[in-house]
C-alpha cells in the first residue's frame, strides 16, 4: 500500500499555496527525492536525494519543518515498481540530518602504519 506522502507532511491539511514565490525562496530551501515516512517515528520523513542511484545521501527531516511540499513525477522502473519524487521546502534554520550509505570495511592493511 502506497501512502501519499504529501499527505502525510501535511497531516491530511490542504497545504497553503504560497502566491508569491519569492516568499517560498525567503522562508524555506527546496531538496527534491524520494520521501519515505520514517516508520518508528511518524513526525520524521526521509528523503532520497538520488533514488535511481544504488548508492547516495539520505535525509531525515522533522515533518514540522516541512513548510510546503509538490509532487514532482512519478518514476516507473523497468519491473514496474513505481515511486514518487516530491519537492519539499524545509524552513531554514531547521536541522536535518544526513545519512549517506557506506560499506564497513576493514582498511588497516591498505593505510598501512601511517596513522599509528
């Protein structure tokens, strides 16, 4: 079940439309990705910057630092799986939180005795 996660951001509001876009620009910054509601914590979402990329950053905001959300498209791959990818206007001062995938790698043999 897929779950409209501008819906979500916005708690079931009609979110405000802003009519004056250099006001939007003034308050918020824009990051665009894939949303996903944060499953233990339902007043956080994450946002994968590159969700085309087998690899890349992800974002953790509070949903309440979420000023305004769009939908941007929608993506289907090749097996049919579809997802959205939304533009969301995190009001500046907020902090998120960036998590960027790596694999754990024991690295001592390489670097050598250089660090000891």
């Amino acid at each position: 079940m897929t779950t409209d996660i501008i819906n979500v951001i916005s708690k079931n509001k009609a979110l405000q439309k802003y009519t004056e876009p250099n006001r939007l620009s003034e308050e918020a910054v824009p990051y665009i990705g894939q949303p996903k509601q944060h499953e233990s914590e339902p007043d956080k979402i994450y946002l994968r910057l590159n969700p085309l990329s087998s690899n890349g950053a992800i974002l953790e905001f509070k949903t309440d630092d979420i000023i305004y959300a769009e939908n941007v498209k929608t993506v289907s791959q090749k097996d049919g799986a579809a997802f959205q990818i939304v533009k969301i206007w995190i009001r500046k001062g907020s902090v998120g939180i960036k998590l960027e995938p790596f694999s754990v790698q024991d690295y001592s043999n390489i670097l050598g005795k250089d660090f000891d």
